[in-house]
C-alpha cells in the first residue's frame, strides 16, 4: 500500500509543480506583485495539494471505481430495469448536490442567484440526464444522435435568454455543465456506465461505456437556463473583493474553513455510502474482502479531498484571483499567461488521472496517458486563451460556443464513435475544482479591472469553466482524426509497395 501511496504522490507532484512554479516565476517578474504572506501560503497549500491529491487518486482506484462498477453491473444483471434508473436518478441528484465543485461556483454567484436553489435545480438536471445516460447504454443508442439533439436544444434556450434580455447568464449556465462533473462524480459516474456496458456486453460494449460524462453535463445548462428564464425580477450580481483575500481563510477563520469543507466532502461521500451499502444488502452482496477495501478507499478519499479542497480554498483562490488583477494591466501577457497556465492546470486535476487511467485500460493501451494528458492540456490552453481575448474585448460567450460546439459535432462524423464518447467525457472532467477555484477567480480578477464590475463579471468572466470543458472536445477528435488518417497512408503505401514489387522479388516455393 505504501508503495502504491508514494506512485500516486509522484505523480502529483509532477501534476502540480508546473502550475506552482509559473506562480513563482510571475511573481519575480514586474508583471504581479504578490506579498510575501501570499507567496508562503501559496507555496504550503501547494504541498498539501500534492498531498490531497495522491490519496484521492489512491482512494479512487480502491472504492470510488469499484463501487460504480459493481452498482452498474449488479443492477444491470438483476434485470430491473425501473430499479437501475431509479438509483440512477437519485444518485444523480445526491451526488451533484453534494458536489464540492458546485459549492464554489454557487458561493461565487450568491449574490445572483439563491446557492441553495441553484444547486437543487442542477441536481435534478444531473439526476435526469444520468438517467437518460444509462439508458442510452441499455438500449445501445448512438451517443453523437442524442448529443446532437440536445445542444440544438441548448442553442435554441440560449436564443431565448438573448431575446428577454437574460444573456448574461448564458455563461454561469455553461459553466454550471462544467463544474458538476467534479472529483466525486466523474470516478463513480464513468465507473457506472463501465459497470452497466460490461454487464450488458456486446461488440460496442467499451464506447457504450463512454458518454455518461457529457450527457451529465448537459442537464445542469438546460436546467439552469429554464430556472433563469422563467425566474421573475431582474436577477443582478455584485462583487465582493473581500471574499478573495488571502486572510479570508486564515487566522481564526482557518479551522472554520476546514471545518466547512470536511462537512462538504463527508455529506458527498456519505451519500455515496449510503446508497451503496443499501445496495449491497438488497442486491449486490459483495464479499466482505471487497468491502473493507473499500472503507478504506473511502477514508483515503475523504482525507484527500478535504486537504485538496482546503488548499485550494486558502491558497489558490486567493492567489488566482490577485494574479488576474495584476495580469489584467498587460493585456497581451495576459493572454499568454492564461494560455500557459491553462495547459498545465489541467494536469492537477483529480478526476483527469482517473478518466486518462480508464481510457487506457477499456482501449488497452490504444489511447494512452499520455497523449490523452496533451490532448487536453493544449485544448484547456487554447480555451483559457481565448476566454482572456473574451475579457478584453467584451463579446457575449455564444460566439465561441457555437461555431466550438458545431465543429466538435461536425468531428463526430469522421472519427471513430469511441473518440467521440471519449472527447465528450473529457471536456466534462477537464473542467475540475483547480478550475473553478484557481482560473475562475483570475478571470473575475482580470475582468474587474478591465471592466466596470457588476453584471459584466457575469457576462465575460464567468464562460471560462464552459470554455475549458468545450476545447477538449475538439483536440481529442482531432487527435482520433489524425489516427484514422495514419492508418489509412500507411495502408496506402504498404499496397503500393506490393503492387511496385518486381516479379524477381517474389519467391516461388512450388
């Protein structure tokens, strides 16, 4: 066990040290101007995210994985099919509700809207679309059809809020997508649908075994949108710099903000458990080996999740959100800034490990880490670049979205549909907590400074999740594009070699 503990925490340590260091190298540079306080408390949160992060990796593979697996197959296998997509459902809405990537986006909208009845109304998109996921895997059902139906659908409610004047929420909707699909969800999710395509087999059983991801978040945005259009009153938002300050979580605030995060994580993983065990009773019946590994799957993830998010929560934001103020006065650095720190982000995101480790292991090794790991560090580089030139500039989101969104669609029908499930997933997961707690709040910073506050925080800085969880879409069909497209010249030239061949080069054995 230690050994597989020390793996994991090398492995977040080569995840987190690019990002810390890119902080440190800005903060010797004229272009921020960080105290000496801030550097610290950065630098310690840094160890601790390494830290958090390798137990929630070894806890993943011991219980998070394992229990989606064995919930997927063991319903599946009971043949209930009302029983599967009724715990489907639940699940979905328990384990949004208690998402911890949520909690920050909806503290950071309070002011807009009501956290409680954004969270709720999220859950239920996430429970129904979950649903809709799991039977798409029953019934073997195209995923490229379903998706391309639902964000016509999303286009055409976005017209709607441009039409009565909602707009400015269009972004905190995508972006609700996005952050639902955090390091609690997507283990248990993506282990579900392999769990359900594994019982169910069939020749397609590895790319029934994607999608659940993007499926998932697509529910929240239709979700959100509704609720936005049909609320009542002129919903506003309001900037609170306060809420960004390194001493907000520390001092006697500290232990509070522990305390808050451990009670976020223990009602997320405790949902989870309960659910589970009632399974385990009624249906499932594993052996008790299987079940004291994962109690202590459990323990490891809890712990880690809890030291992750409380880094995060004190270092991180703090720091992001100063680092965009600052970046702000240079627009041009800070483009290529957002651009770098967008391509290494990603790598210190939890659930991108857990999803990179399944997509090697369900395509033996066909799409491998690595090329997976570059695929989306260019795609969440591209996309926190763009979103900088957004800021700037000042233009609504949907002229990124759409022609994105069209692109990634049109993909769909010349790459293999494994890709696209698998692309699909990724801009889910890409879109992490170090996302919505580190470059959300550089966006807020650097769009406070160039803009005037307000309702155009709404607008410009929040789309930037939206945007990371788009760009991976692309890179990674594109990515099974240029596959196909090997395959098929170095076919090409094998058939010309043999037909170039002389008849002196062929050996006669009669």
């Amino acid at each position: 066990m230690l050994k597989i503990l020390s793996e994991k925490l090398k492995e977040s340590f080569a995840s987190v040290l690019p990002v810390t260091l890119i902080v440190l190298v800005l903060s010797f540079t004229p272009l921020v101007d960080f105290s000496l306080k801030q550097l610290v408390v950065f630098c310690i949160c840094a160890v601790f995210l390494v830290i958090g992060i390798g137990l929630f990796n070894l806890g993943a593979d011991l219980a998070m994985t394992p229990m989606g697996e064995h919930v997927g197959s063991g319903l599946t296998k009971s043949r209930k099919l009302l029983l599967l997509v009724s715990v489907c459902f639940v699940m979905g809405v328990l384990i949004t509700v208690a998402e911890p990537d949520l909690s920050v986006l909806a503290e950071q909208v309070k002011n807009a809207v009501e956290p409680v009845l954004l969270i709720v109304t999220v859950g239920i998109g996430v429970g129904l679309f979950l649903l809709l996921a799991i039977m798409k895997v029953v019934w073997k059902k195209d995923l490229s059809t379903i998706i391309i139906f639902f964000y016509m659908a999303l286009f055409m409610l976005g017209m709607l809020m441009l039409t009565f004047g909602k707009e400015q929420f269009v972004p905190l909707a995508f972006d609700s997508g996005g952050v639902t699909t955090g390091p609690i969800t997507v283990p248990f999710i993506m282990a579900l649908g392999v769990g359900v395509a594994g019982a169910i087999g069939g020749k397609r059983a590895n790319e029934n075994s994607f999608g659940l991801i993007a499926l998932c978040s697509i529910g929240p945005i239709i979700a959100l949108m509704g609720l936005v259009l049909f609320a009542k009153g002129n919903l506003t938002y309001e900037l609170s710099p306060a809420s960004y300050s390194i001493d907000a979580s520390l001092g006697h605030n500290f232990f509070p903000t522990v305390g808050a995060v451990a009670k976020e994580v223990l009602v997320a993983l405790g949902l989870i458990v309960v659910f589970f065990l009632a399974l385990q009773f009624v249906v499932l019946r594993l052996s008790r080996s299987k079940l004291v590994q994962m109690s202590f799957g459990i323990c490891y993830t809890f712990v880690g999740l809890v030291i992750f998010l409380t880094a995060v929560t004190v270092g991180f934001m703090p720091v992001g959100f100063e680092l965009g103020c600052n970046l702000a006065k240079m627009p041009r650095a800070l483009v290529v800034s957002g651009f770098i720190i967008g391509m290494v982000v990603v790598l210190a995101e939890p659930a991108v490990h857990v999803l990179n480790k399944q997509v090697e292991d369900i395509t033996g090794g066909l799409v491998s880490k690595r090329s997976m790991l570059i695929a989306l560090s260019v795609g969440v580089g591209l996309s926190i670049g763009l979103s900088m030139i957004r800021i700037i500039i000042g233009f609504p989101i949907i002229y990124y979205l759409i022609p994105g969104y069209f692109l990634s669609l049109a993909l769909s029908f010349f790459v293999p549909k494994l890709y696209t499930a698998i692309a699909f997933d990724s801009g889910g997961v890409a879109s992490g907590p170090l996302t919505s707690s580190f470059i959300l709040p550089l966006a807020i910073g650097a769009c406070s400074v160039i803009h005037d506050g307000g309702d155009s925080i709404l607008s410009y800085a929040f789309g930037i999740v939206a945007m990371v969880a788009m760009t991976p879409l692309i890179t990674i069909q594109v990515m099974g594009f240029k596959a196909i497209a090997t395959n098929k010249l170095k076919n090409r030239m094998m058939m010309r070699r043999i037909q170039d061949a002389d008849d002196e080069q062929i050996i006669d054995f009669v």
